[in-house]
C-alpha cells in the first residue's frame, strides 16, 4: 500500500478516523487548553476535527476554525449525510452572541447543531441550543434532517423526545438525566432511546415510533453494551453484547460477522470497520502470543489480508501468557482477575506486581496489555483483579462496590493475591502494587490504610485526598446538584469517613516506598491529588518519589511521557522488589 497522502499534525492528540465517501477524512484530535480566568477549572481538553482531502490539490480544513460567531471547538459528532448530491457532517458546537457593535462575545456553554459542508468547510445552524438549565440532543436522519430531538430539564428532571415537526412522542421524569437518544429504528420510523432503569439500575432500551408515540422495549435479556448505528444514515443496524460477536440486523451482515469469528483461532477478536455491504472488514486481535494485530477481510474473494502488527518489534515468543483466574472473596463473592506470566519462566513462586484497573467501574479481560507485558517481560507475574465495583458481571456486582472504596473492594484485591499464592503462582512476599486513577488510589490504599501487603506501590494520576474528589465534584463542578452530592456520596461512603479512607490523610502509616507520577495536563484526577499526598509523605518522613509529566494528561496520550512513566516504574519495582 502506497500512502496518498501525508499532513503534519504536531503534538496534537489523535482521537479517530472516519470515512467521508471516498472523498475525505476526518480527523478528530484533541489538546489540552488553558480556560480564561473564571472558569471553574484551570484546563479542559478541547476536540476538534480536520477535514483531509484525498484530492492533494485541496487544502486541509479544520471544522469551526476561524468562523466568526463559532467557538473553535467540536463537542459533539452526529454523523455524515449526502444531502442533495453533497457531504454534510453534522457537528455540536458553541454559538457566540452578537452585540449591537457586530462583535461576538461568550453567551453559554450550550452547544447547538451545525451542519458542515465538507467540501466547503462551511456550517449553518441546523439546531439551536437548549433553553437555559437544560440538554439538548439530536438524532440526523438519513436526508440531512432532525428526525428526533432529545431534552432535558435539569431543575425537575422532566425530559421529552420529539419529532420532525415538533410533536412530543415520549416524556417522562429522571432526576438523574440517565436517559440517552442512540438513533433512528431499522425502518427508519422509529427512535431508540436507552433508559437506565431505577429498579435494577441496568440499561433497558427502548423503540417508540414518530408517527403514533407508541414505545416498546427491545432487546431484553441479550445483555447488550451498545448499539451499533449506521454512520451515514443513523439508522440502527446492530448490537453489541457483553460476549462474542456484534449482532447485525441484515441476516447476510451477520453471517458475515460469523464467517469471521470462525476464522479467528484465538485471542479475542474485534471488528473496527466496515464497508457499506459488510464485504470488507477491518479486524483486530490480541491475546496471548498476540500484541495487536490487524486484518482486512475480504468477504467476497475469501481472503484475509494481514495489514500490520501494533507492536511489530515484540516476538510471539516474548508475549506471556496470559490467564484468566476465578477467585472467592472473604465475603462469598465470587469474582475474578487477569494473570499475565513472565515468558520463559517457570511459573512457581514468581513475583508480582498487582495492577488494579481504573475507573472504578471498568474491568480488565484476557488481552495483550503494554502495561502488564512490560513487567512481565522483566520476569514479574501481573496480576489484574476485577474486584467489586468492576463491569465484568451483572449490575449487582457491580453495586457491590457502593461505598466499598478503601474497605472491600481493597481486600477483593488482596484476596486474589492470596488465591494466586494458594496455586502456588506467586510468592506473596515479594509483591508491588501499582494502578491508574481509580487504580492509582488502589496502590496508595495498599500501602497506608493496608499494611504489610506489599513491598512497593505505584500511583500514576491516582486518587489521594476523597474530601478533594468529593468537593471537586459536588461543589465546583456541578454547583452543589444535589443529584451529584448523592452519587458521590454512593461511590465514596458517609462523609465522616472520607478522611479514613484517603491515603494523603494516612500518609504517616506508609509502610512501603511510593512512587507518584502524574499528567500535568490531567483534567480528570487534578495534579493536587499527588501533591498533596507528596508533601504528607515528606512531612510523615517516608520514603516517596514524585514525578511530573509535563504536557501529558489522563490517559497517557504521548509516546514519550508514555515511555518515561513506564521507565520509572519499572526502575522503581526492580529496586524494591527485584525480579531475581
């Protein structure tokens, strides 16, 4: 494959890729920005999308970049249309108010719809904002139009669904706003609107028609994740399910998807793309023996065309195994975890490095991790626990994890551990924790509100003071909503116990060495978190070291503060807890 064309992007943030036709590309990057004085937070992370031509004779084009009256930001993606013969993307952004002199001044932060003229680059108004104290949301039919509108009144909780012309098809009250408008039914004459129920808290999804109002739900008991929705027509064509292949609507897409779980020996299995006519798909796999490898199935001729490795340098042969490990907790609850193994290594009495996941509500699976396979490869087993709180089972495990912080979705992980060093795996004396975010609070936990667990702990951006989370949350972030304050609440535990239960305020019972790394572009776990826990350390005399990434945030999105975060955690877990 030869390239058609190449553009500089700088030290942007790649995001996503996506098709206009064969036309043109969009690109969606991000980068972390400075707010003027009095805005609540000091950084917020900005995206934009650039329109690339495949023509090189056309030049490169970023979405709402110098148009007077737009800020220079998209906040939101609905789709590509052709409409009458022409490209249109349609794009949530930011309107300035125009004064009497004819300038262009900061009104709200409430986005309306745009819609964009790819070739030209130019935007109209195709929706405006919500009303003040509400959201809005918009799903574009297949011709360019609003097939369906989506608002929320945040001062009762009272939201509404309409239609083309206006007319109300559904309402109902959510005080917590846990409702979301997907897209447009497989016919074309319905919405799909997700709904999470107060009852059992799991998502129930919902098809209510434009013409008549009448609603349904669909797709009970199938234990879906998220629908899948046609990019160029909004329409639903498919599922996604906790396990195994995407459901598609069109019998032959599904026997396409079929044909193609088959192919695929092992490792878990990922279709990323697709054209039109589901006959060429991009696919991707990773597993044990797998660091990420991506193909191109071609339906129609029967072929599987191999089109690159993420990680070509790494060897089959020095990827570790990786297992998947069912444990019970102290309490019964069965739940379980993902064991990475030190290639070449007998596997009896290894050292380990416990990698709780972030979130808290995520979970890990049996796939390559760079995080994880780094360490093994340096001869340590990974341990990485789907404690309480995690996504990997129903929703009351999941709920499990309310108010658990610190108390037993802590011991969920060293329980784990203790099933590991039962199986005779690991050494349970010669192990580190380590995590990010939620993760990240895992390992300072470990050390200080735990004792004599482990030999070393690693925070990247993680979590150090609740009181900060909490005040972050209900205070500055949501202005005292009352519905935050409760959720908050739900996560962390009372109030009163939020100091026993933050590692900053514990600092003088660290009984291990901690290393703290943190994005100073991070605009999800403030920098303050690792500073304060830094300077408790300093103050109760442990031994600590604190590193700032600068121009790195949340997610570690550069390769070069990647690798410098990985370095200094690999140099800090052989100095304490060598391999050998």
């Amino acid at each position: 494959m030869q390239p058609i064309r190449s553009i500089a992007v700088g030290d942007t943030k790649l995001r996503d890729l996506q098709w206009v036709g064969d036309e043109y590309l969009l690109l969606t990057y991000s980068q972390t920005e400075e707010l003027p004085f009095g805005y609540v937070g000091d950084k917020m992370e900005f995206y934009r999308v650039m329109i690339v031509p495949m023509d090189v004779n056309e030049d490169v084009e970023t979405i709402f970049l110098n148009k007077r009256g737009i800020a220079n930001a998209v906040f939101g993606n609905y789709g590509i249309r052709k409409v009458k013969g022409k490209w249109v993307g349609y794009f949530s952004g930011i309107l300035f108010k125009q004064n009497g002199s004819g300038t262009y001044k900061f009104d709200h932060g409430r986005p309306a719809l745009l819609a964009v003229d790819i070739k030209r680059n130019e935007p109209e108004i195709a929706s405006y904002p919500a009303s003040e104290g509400a959201y809005r949301d918009w799903i574009v039919g297949p011709e360019g139009e609003i097939a369906a509108q989506f608002d929320f009144y945040k001062r009762n909780g009272d939201w509404r669904i309409t239609g083309p012309e206006g007319k109300t098809i559904a309402k109902g009250q959510k005080p917590d706003a846990r409702i979301a408008l997907l897209c447009l039914g497989t016919e074309g004459q319905s919405v799909i609107y997700r709904e999470n129920s107060d009852e059992d808290e799991e998502n129930h999804y919902f098809k209510v028609y434009l013409s008549s109002g009448e609603a349904k739900e669909i797709l009970t008991g199938k234990n879906v994740t998220a629908i899948s929705c046609n990019e160029t027509n909004g329409l639903m064509d498919g599922y996604f399910r906790e396990a195994g292949l995407p459901v598609f609507i069109a019998k032959k897409d599904q026997l396409a998807a079929q044909k193609i779980w088959g192919s695929m020996a092992s490792g878990k299995t990922s279709m990323i793309s697709w054209s039109n006519d589901v006959k060429k798909v991009i696919v991707r796999r990773s597993g044990s023996g797998i660091s990420g490898s991506w193909y191109m199935v071609d339906l129609a001729s029967n072929k599987l065309v191999p089109l690159g490795s993420e990680r070509p340098a790494i060897k089959a042969d020095q990827i570790g195994e990786i297992r998947k490990i069912d444990y019970i907790a102290r309490d019964g609850l069965e739940m379980s975890g993902i064991l990475t193994l030190p290639p070449q290594r007998e596997t009896k009495n290894l050292p380990l490095v416990v990698f709780p996941h972030g979130g808290p509500h995520s979970h890990d699976e049996p796939v390559f991790d760079w995080w994880a396979q780094a360490f093994a490869s340096r001869g340590y087993a990974v341990f990485q626990p789907n404690f309480r709180g995690s996504t990997d089972q129903d929703m009351s495990f999941r709920r499990a994890g309310y108010g658990e912080w610190g108390r037993k979705m802590q011991t969920d992980i060293t329980d784990g551990v203790a099933e590991l060093a039962k199986q005779g795996l690991i050494d349970p004396a010669r192990a580190c924790i380590m995590g990010a975010s939620y993760g990240g609070y895992a390992a300072l936990t470990g050390v200080t509100i735990q004792q004599d667990q482990y030999r070393c702990a690693i925070s990247y951006s993680g979590v150090s003071d609740l009181q900060l989370m909490y005040r972050t949350g209900y205070i500055e972030e949501s202005g005292r909503s009352k519905l935050t304050q409760q959720r908050l609440l739900e996560e962390l535990g009372p109030r009163d116990n939020l100091v026993e239960y933050s590692p900053d305020k514990q600092a003088d019972r660290a009984n291990a060495p901690i290393l703290l790394i943190h994005g100073m572009d991070d605009t999800v776990v403030p920098f303050a978190h690792s500073k304060r826990m830094a300077d408790a350390l300093k103050d109760a005399g442990k031994p600590y070291k604190l590193v700032e990434l600068e121009g790195e945030d949340h997610w570690l999105s550069r390769s070069s503060t990647r690798n410098r975060m990985l370095k200094e955690a690999l140099s800090f877990v052989q100095k304490y807890n060598p391999a050998d």
